[in-house]
C-alpha cells in the first residue's frame, strides 16, 4: 500500500470541533476574480451557474464568488473582509506555491513568521485580502494561561523556497482547506461577545487592536481587528466583498449547542441547508452547518 500523501489530508485546524469552511464574496468582474483564484491560488472551478461561481480543492468547496456587477467597491474603513486564509497542508506545499506566484509574477503584499505559522499576504483584484500559509505542528506551539503566543517576524523567504524541491505547483493541494478568516469590525468587545460568548470559540490572543479565537485549541479560526474599521457600523449591503462564511461544526450536538445559545437569547435567524443563518454584529451573514467527518 502507498504511504499516505500528507498533502491530501486536511490539517489540524479543519478536525476541531468548530472550523471555518467557505467564504462567500460579492465578485464586481465575476470572470477575473474566478481566474485570479483559479490561477494564482490553484483552486478549481466546482460548479457555476449564470450567477455564482464555486472554486475549491479535492472536491471542496472554499469559496463561492457571486456576480454583483452593480456593487460599490468594498471600503476597508468599514466591517468586512480582512482576509481569507487559505492553509496549505504542508511547507512543501507552501513552498511549492510561492515558486508559481513567482513565476507568474503574483503581486504579494507582505510575509510573516507568527511562530505557529509561516504566512504570505496578497490582495486579489478587487481589493479582498488573501493569506496563504502553512502551520507548525501543534506540539510546536507555545501556550501560556490558555493564550498562544504568536509573532510578527520577517519570513524567509529564500529558506522557505528550498522545501519545495523539484515539483510543480499544477493546482492547490487536495488538503488545501480554510484554515481560518480574519474580519475588520467595529468594535472588538462586540467580536468577542458574539463570536466568542455565542458562537462559542475560545479567546486565544488579544493585542495592538486585534482578537484571535479558535475551537478545540488551533491557535484561531475567526481573527478580528479594527486597524482601520474602528466604530463601523452595519455592513453596506450593496458592497462588493464579505458575503457570508460557514462555519463547520464536527457534528450535529454541536450544531444544535449552537443553536440553543442563539435561541436563548431571541437572535434571529434563518434556516441554511441542514443548518442555521445568522448575522453578526455588523450584518455578515454567517452560516453553521454540520460536517461530514474527513476520510
């Protein structure tokens, strides 16, 4: 039998009991976003119809563009998008993706080491914030009072390029996943009551205007910061950008412990699929869904 291929199996971040899934965006030039993301990242295109495309990895979906050509472009003074970060399985797989944004010439915008992860940064074409990355291995991480000791050091970026041996880059991994979405809000104390007090994620870090919360000890599936979006108020809805997102729950008690917070305290709410729709504090629309379990 084959030795199991590491780059096929979704990591740590997308076992745990809460994680995030896809993301939706309001796409202006529906055909170059798709492209971008087909091109630039390796995602595949899924599925489409006249309105909507969906572009995702091994078969999954992890982001679902939607035709808005009419849409005002998104503003990152107001709630929104930070960005989307898509997590390599491996720093093979990393590093094989920085050698083709560079030779297809990928405009980056910047590249950290946050000592749990190794991260690039790059902005898509209409502005919505991409970070590509790879973790260290959980036993690596440092915790200290339940809080994560993260960085933002330079990354070496010629180091990293030498993992990636003689292997091309032809599309995205079939383990690439979502490993985490990172929001600009309005306030943070709002961020954590909601996503914290409701959804039900555990603070992991807090600093320099930012939140990190996470499920089941990843180091955060959900960021917020108000860098530049101090005291927004609800998302314009006519905005190209932010959608919605999913987050996944690993099965249905926890689907339905979510829920029942969401019941006790009368918020809102809208049937999704097998699942339920809120909106957080600033209007994003935010889906819970249950999960198949990984193979």
């Amino acid at each position: 039998m084959d030795a199991p291929n590491p780059s096929a199996s979704p990591t740590f971040a997308n076992r745990t009991p809460l994680r995030v899934g896809s993301v939706g965006l309001k796409a202006r030039d529906l055909n170059r976003l798709t492209a971008f993301y087909r091109d630039a990242i390796g995602l595949s295109v899924l599925g489409r119809d006249a309105k909507s495309i969906k572009l995702g990895a091994g078969g999954v979906t992890l982001l679902e563009l939607e035709a808005a050509p009419d849409a005002k472009p998104d503003d990152p003074r107001t709630a929104g998008l930070f960005h989307t970060a898509f997590l390599q399985p491996t720093r093979g797989d990393l590093a094989r993706w920085l050698v083709h944004a560079a030779k297809h010439r990928v405009p980056l915008t910047g590249a950290s080491d946050h000592a749990v992860s190794e991260a690039i940064y790059l902005d898509d074409p209409e502005g919505n914030g991409i970070e590509v990355y790879r973790d260290r291995l959980p036993e690596e991480w440092r915790w200290n009072s339940g809080r994560i000791h993260m960085t933002t050091d330079r990354l070496d970026l010629d180091n990293l390029a030498v993992d990636a041996g003689p292997a091309v880059y032809a599309s995205a991994p079939d383990g690439l996943r979502v490993g985490h979405i990172h929001l600009r809000v309005g306030d943070l104390d709002a961020a954590q009551r909601f996503y914290s007090g409701l959804v039900g994620l555990d603070v992991t870090a807090g600093r320099h205007g930012a939140l990190f919360m996470s499920s089941g000890r990843y180091h955060h599936h959900v960021g917020a910061n108000i860098w530049q979006s101090a005291g927004a108020m609800l998302r314009d809805a006519n905005h190209a950008g932010l959608s919605w997102f999913t987050v996944e729950t690993g099965d249905r008690a926890a689907l339905d412990a979510v829920r029942a917070r969401f019941d006790g305290i009368k918020l809102p709410s809208e049937p999704a699929g097998d699942g339920v729709e809120v909106r957080d504090p600033w209007g994003t629309r935010v889906h819970f869904v249950p999960a198949s379990p990984y193979q």
